[in-house]
C-alpha cells in the first residue's frame, strides 16, 4: 500500500519540523478534537506541535497507517503520556490535492494490564 502523505507526515513529525507540517496542512486546515468537538485552527495546533517538540518526547509504539487514499489518511499508535496514562489513538486525516484539510481524532484509554500498556 502506498502511503505517500503518511510517510512524509511522519517525517515531517520525525524531524520536529513545523515548517514541514504547516506546508502538508491546507491554510483553512482544522483538527476537530473527539472528545470535546472542540475545533482547533492550524495555528494552533502548529504552536502545539511546536512546544511538544521542545519537550522530552513522549512513548509512542506501534505507529502503522491503517489506510491512505487520495482524500483521507487513517492512522494508529499507542500514546504515553506525562501523567502515566496511555491511549489509543486514531488520527484520521481527510485530504485535498495531498493535503490535510482537518483532522479528527479519537482515543481509547489502554488498561496497565493489557499487552498495549507502555511501561
């Protein structure tokens, strides 16, 4: 399976590269969060991304593409973070012309005794 925007997404992630992220993102990009159906703008989650990378990185495991088509990519990892608790997380990111035009996302609390828990 190609994956041609995940790959360079994750690249772009890899590299700690905003730049590079901001130029995957479409100027009206927004990242719809599941959990509150909050909207977040591109600069926003730019400046997140940003602060994220001049912290100590958090575990992730299992990053895989789940699929990558021309107009969405879905995505998956398991996520440690500061305070211990891990989450599933699925990130889909619906696409236009090979690039994010909004992202959803999605997580699911991964127990300590399942085979997923980061230690």
């Amino acid at each position: 399976m190609a994956t041609p925007f995940y790959d360079a997404w994750q690249a772009a992630v890899k590299a700690k590269d905003v730049d590079a992220m901001s130029a995957l993102m479409t100027d009206d990009f927004t990242m719809v969060m599941h959990s509150s159906g909050k909207s977040l703008s591109k600069e926003f989650v730019l400046s997140y991304y940003k602060g994220k990378f001049s912290k100590p990185e958090a575990p992730m495991e299992k990053q895989r593409c789940v699929a990558e088509a021309a107009n969405v990519c879905v995505s998956h990892s398991f996520n440690k973070f500061p305070n211990g608790t891990v989450d599933a997380i699925m990130y889909v990111q619906h696409l236009k012309d090979g690039k994010c035009f909004r992202t959803e996302t999605g997580s699911t609390s991964v127990p300590e005794d399942s085979p997923n828990f980061i230690k």
